[in-house]
C-alpha cells in the first residue's frame, strides 16, 4: 500500500522550472489542485508553492525534484537586450541539457518545454509546425538549438517518453511589461504614432489561454513527440487590433501615420541614446522592425486538438487594459519584464 501510495504521489506532481515568471506564476494559480514544485532564479509570488531557488546554468544533480512525474520548462532568456549574448545559449541550451540530465537521473518522461515562434524568422507566410526554421536572432537561435537537443534526448530513447514544444507567439496578459503592454501604454496615454498603413497583421496570445493548454498537457501526457504552434485566432492587423483598443478604452486614437523609412530613423536615433546614456528605452530599431513585419503563424493544430482556449482575445485583451489602465492598481502588485 505505501508503494501504491508513492507511485500515486509521483504521478500527480509536476516540477516547473521557471515558475516564478509570467507564465509560471499564471500556470502555478491554475494547478491549485496540483502538486507543484518550481524551480527558479527567484522566490515565486505563490507562498504557498513549494520552490528552490536555483539556476540550470548549474548541474542540477544536487537537487531533490521530490517524486515529480513530470517537468515543465518555462526557464529563458528572451529579451531583445540581453548582455553578453552567451547568456541566450547559457540558459536556453546549456540550461536545457542539465535539466534533460536530471530528468535522466531520476526517471522522468514527461516533458513540456515552451520554445518560440521565434525559430521561424520574421515576415513568414504563415507557418505551421513543418515549415522551415529561419531565425533571426539569438534568441530563436537559442530556442532553435534547446529543441534540437530535446528531440536528441527523446530518440535516444523514446519508450515511454512524453515531449511537448509549445511555441507561443508574443504572450500579453495582466501584469506584463513587454512589447504589447508598451503598445497598450503608449496608445492610452496618447502618444502612439503608427509606423505604416498598419495592415500587417499580428498573431498573439493571451496568457491565460497559453497557460489553460499547458494545463490540459499536463493532464493528458500523451505519448510521442509533439509539436504546438500557440496562437489566439483570428489575427488582427495593427489597424483592427487599434479598434479593438479603441473599443475597449473607449477612447479615440489620433489617425497619424508615418513614412517606414522615419520610423527606422527614429529607432536608430533611439539606439544610439541608449548607447550613449547606457539605459534601456522603450524604442528602438529591433522594436520599429517588429512593429511593421507580419508575425502571422497557423494553430490549426492545436485548436483542431480538443482544446478550448477559455478566452478569446478580445477578452483577453479587454481584461488586459481593464487590469492596467482602468481598475485602481496598489503599489505591490508584481509585474514581469518580458519582450
């Protein structure tokens, strides 16, 4: 009966590396009936969440993951910002390896590991999961190279083992600071400026759906090798995407168009302040560059797999300004710095 009792245990508790960021801490108040151990830099906002403050750069094969049957890996570098650029395949790949390592050393099978959109590039037609990898950066370089290695680790010995890739599109939410929260800031103080005539579209994700599929993995544990684009359909092109903004502030944006070519221009000027005064800026020519390409992906896939997104995004997004620029915010709320 005790061994019953250990197996049972085992089965109903899941690790999460990186639970204490955005996704983590969304995905931890959704598991209440859950076990769940997370692993992170810092202390989760859940104090009821049992957590070792770690860093996977690190072998982890001191650490005691207490019967957990399976692991997600939320854990990454993925600001467009980060110095040295080392740190990008320190985390995401080294990182990826020790944590396949111990997962080795102590019998664990399930894994969910979210990558990016990222590995397809930018201005892509649509992709799904099959199509041609073509990223641009280090961070998709990065994210590249961690699924590469979990496809090694899952062939070498495939029997019995459950992988999920999740690979979200930009993720909002509430208590999100990155590229749509400066979007939403900058369009409800009154200071938005549209670069282009706005007609390229942009996939997006609403926290609380992402987190309500990594749920529904958890639970499902399917076997084999998987793969999951996640997006929130339909996509909205930035003129729509400002109505449904406009809609749900209720507020009216100033109809001002500028020329592509200014606002690289501008990007650039922003760069080179940032160079001289050594800050970060909410502008600049990475961020004009994402701005006016297209980040359209297909997630027919995952919404053709019995999964309900609880949300739409509409509601996402309503529920997203009500919560930054309507309801009354206290001083101690936690925010997440993300792109």
């Amino acid at each position: 009966l005790k061994k019953l009792f250990l197996m049972q245990k085992k089965n109903n508790k899941a690790c999460i590396i990186g639970g204490s960021g955005f996704v983590g801490t969304n995905l931890t108040k959704i598991l209440e009936n859950q076990e769940v151990l997370i692993i992170d830099k810092r202390k989760p906002r859940n104090s009821h969440v049992k957590s070792i403050m770690y860093d996977i750069r690190n072998s982890l094969q001191s650490l005691d993951f207490e019967n957990s049957n399976t692991l997600v890996l939320l854990a990454a570098e993925h600001r467009d910002d980060v110095h040295p650029i080392s740190l990008y395949y320190d985390v995401n790949v080294k990182g990826t390896k020790n944590v396949l390592d111990k997962m080795d050393d102590v019998g664990i099978k399930n894994l969910i590991f979210t990558s990016s959109v990222a590995v397809y590039g930018l201005n892509k037609e649509n992709p799904m999961e099959f199509h041609a990898v073509d990223p641009f950066n280090h961070y998709g370089k990065s994210k590249l190279q961690a699924e590469k290695v979990i496809r090694d680790w899952y062939e070498k010995d495939p029997k019995g083992k459950s992988v999920t890739i999740i690979r979200p599109t930009v993720i909002f939410g509430e208590g999100n600071r990155g590229n749509v929260y400066n979007l939403l800031k900058q369009i409800s103080s009154g200071k938005f400026l549209m670069i282009g005539r706005g007609q390229n579209k942009k996939s997006m994700a609403y926290v609380g759906n992402v987190v309500a599929f990594i749920k529904q993995r958890l639970e499902l544990a399917e076997k084999g090798y998987n793969v999951f684009n996640y997006v929130d359909k339909p996509d909205l092109t930035m003129t729509s995407l400002l109505a449904v903004i406009e809609k749900s502030l209720n507020k009216k944006i100033p109809p001002i168009q500028i020329p592509v070519w200014l606002g690289f221009l501008g990007g650039y000027g922003f760069d080179f302040l940032a160079f001289l005064t050594r800050t970060k800026l909410a502008v600049s020519s990475v961020r004009v560059k994402k701005f006016i390409a297209t980040t359209q992906f297909d997630a027919s896939k995952v919404h053709s797999s019995g999964f309900k997104a609880p949300f739409s995004l509409e509601e996402g997004l309503d529920r997203t300004l009500n919560y930054e620029f309507v309801q009354e915010r206290s001083d101690n709320e936690e925010v997440f710095f993300t792109e």
